[in-house]
C-alpha cells in the first residue's frame, strides 16, 4: 500500500532503476522510463560517472529533475557482480509539491547522500530497498513493461524512504552562487542540500556530486556550457579532500564589485610616446621657421 503522506494527484514523478539476474534483464527503469535521459549531458562531457555513486540536480523553467545513482544491493547478476539501484526524481515547474511530498523527496536525497559519502559495507537506503524487493520480484518486474510495474516500482521507492521524510529549510546555503566543496565535508554536504530545497521551491541552478572533479579547476567547462548557479561536490575517487567552499568565478555567477585602488601611473612606454610627439612636433616648428625665414630674406 502505497503511504498516507502521498497525494493521490502529486505531481512527483518516482522512477527506480536496476536489474535483473539473467544476462537479458540488463540495467533499466522499471515499468516506464523518464521522458529523457538529461544526466547523460554530464557523462558525454567528462565531469562524472553516471554509473557510480552521485547525485544530480537541475532545475530550469520546465522543472526540477533530480539523478540518484550508486548504491549497492545485495542481490548479484549472473556474473556475480553487485547490483545497483538508481532513483530518478521530477515534477514540472507549474505543479508545486505539497509539504509532505516535499519532505519526502528532501529525506530521500539526504539519505542518498549520506550513504554515498560515507559508504558503508551495506548502505542504509539500500538496505530498505532490498527488504521491498526482493530478487524474484525484481526478476518479474525488470521483465514487465508498463504502468503497472512502474507503479510497484514507485511504491516501493516511497515505502523504502519514507522514514527519513525531513524539512530543509531553502535558505541561502552560502554567500556563493556557484561553489564547489568536498563530498567529505558535512558543511558542504549541508549546503548542497540547501541548494536542491531551492530548487524544489522554485529556483533554477544545478547541484551535481562529481567523480570526475577534484576542485575548482576542473569545472570551469561546466560554467562555460550553461547558465544559472551551479553547487558542485568533488567525489573523484583519488582526489585531495578538501575542507569549506570554493567560489566558482564563470558564468552564472555574480561579479564582484571592482576593488578601489590606487590611480593607474603613466608607464614607460606611454611617457616615451609623449616626449616623442613633443620631439617631433618641436622639429616641424624648426623647420617651419627656418623656411619662412629663409624665403624672407633679400636677394642679392
């Protein structure tokens, strides 16, 4: 049964993606998938992974969408390879959610990040979707087609958070509009979270955790490509952790206002350039008057 704390006409649309064990039942959304495949954009231009562990967000003028990948089931495929869950999450930009479809998606994401940024030998959120699947149901349903699998899938998606269901306040998460900050540091963590409240609420930007990305350097690209501000958390495996935020200067950022300086002094090159005029417009009167005098003169 699906939980009271869904609306039956919610605009959120919930999309869980695994597989199966046999070789044929490969990665897919269960049911139905997602209008389109956005997060591909951030793979195709090398800023991440999207098979490993990550979150991303946008949010523009059609609406929020958001990207969960990476955690680890204890099911195995035929090869006996881990099988991950992912979790696609969106609604349109004319359709808010209420406070407790809100709250869900919130708690979702934050227990999502977590998971992924301090990883466990059985991650928390994975845990819970496994006691709601289990391998035979995963079979049949990555078999299915159709609303009706989705629908199970969505329930099960809902069921398995439903307990982190938390209120995150959409208040500025920093004085930067674009930043990045280390998936390690819970400051960073906070604000990310702060940013995706925002875009829930209707504001337009990206949130993205990267495992392509070790520090400010290696997004200038990023900024390049779009507009809007962009909260970005480094997750490259063998990256140099740091602590705090960094700005990101690139588009989609606010200019600072010019620092008051001393006045700029005449150079070198400038004050040779004058002396030069004056030289030369000093010759041409020479001669000038030379000629003139010159031509004044009496004949003999």
């Amino acid at each position: 049964m699906v939980p009271e704390y869904r609306s039956s006409d919610s605009p959120l649309r919930v999309h869980l993606r695994t597989r199966g064990y046999p070789r044929e039942l490969d990665y897919d959304f269960i049911g139905v998938s997602p209008d389109r495949f956005w997060w591909r954009y951030y793979q195709k231009n090398e800023w991440t992974d999207v098979e490993k562990a990550v979150i991303l967000a946008e949010s523009d003028d059609d609406g929020w969408r958001i990207y969960l990948q990476g955690l680890e089931s204890r099911r195995r495929d035929y090869d006996n390879t881990v099988i991950m869950f992912g979790v696609v999450l969106s609604a349109p930009r004319n359709e808010p959610l209420d406070s407790r479809e809100r709250a869900f998606v919130l708690g979702l994401v934050a227990r999502w990040l977590a998971d992924i940024a301090e990883p466990t030998e059985y991650a928390v959120g994975a845990q819970r979707l496994d006691e709601l699947l289990s391998a035979e149901e995963a079979d049949r349903l990555c078999a299915e087609r159709g609303t009706e699998a989705a629908e199970r899938a969505e329930e099960i998606v809902r069921v398995a958070f439903a307990e982190f269901a938390t209120d995150v306040p959409a208040s500025p998460d920093m004085k930067y509009v674009s930043w990045i900050g280390d998936i390690s540091d819970p400051r960073a963590r906070a604000a990310f979270l702060a940013r995706i409240a925002a875009f829930v609420d209707g504001t337009r930007g990206r949130a993205l955790v990267l495992t392509h990305v070790e520090n400010e350097h290696d997004v200038t690209g990023l900024l390049a490509q779009r507009t809007g501000g962009v909260a970005v958390l480094a997750a490259r495996k063998s990256r140099t952790p740091f602590t705090g935020v960094r700005e990101l200067a690139g588009k989609g950022t606010t200019p600072r206002p010019p620092v008051p300086g001393p006045t700029p002094q005449p150079t070198v090159r400038k004050v040779l350039i004058a002396i030069s005029i004056v030289l030369l417009v000093g010759l041409l009167v020479w001669v000038i008057w030379t000629l003139v005098g010159t031509n004044s003169s009496p004949s003999r």
